[in-house]
C-alpha cells in the first residue's frame, strides 16, 4: 500500500490502520470499497493474482 501512496506502518497484521488505508485506496481507484485486498485490489496495486 506504501507504494500506492497510501503508508501505513508494517506492523504484520491486518489492523485497523491497514483496513482504512485499503478502503481508502479502493475508494480512490473506483473500486467496491469493501476492505478485502480481493483480484481487484490486486491488480489495481499491480500484484500477481
């Protein structure tokens, strides 16, 4: 998410933190905003699926 310009600190678990930066990057790619780094997540991130 860091690279995508959304930071949040790498604590190794799936916070409260990392939830709000997930939706907020869902939001900002158009995304459903559902919290889930899902296919879509992914490859908007550029990650494999």
């Amino acid at each position: 998410m860091g690279l995508a310009g959304f930071a949040t600190a790498a604590t190794g678990s799936f916070d409260a933190a990392t939830d709000t930066q997930v939706r907020a990057f869902q939001t900002a790619q158009d995304l459903v905003v559902d919290g889930i780094v899902g296919a879509g997540s992914r490859r908007a991130l550029g990650l494999p699926l």
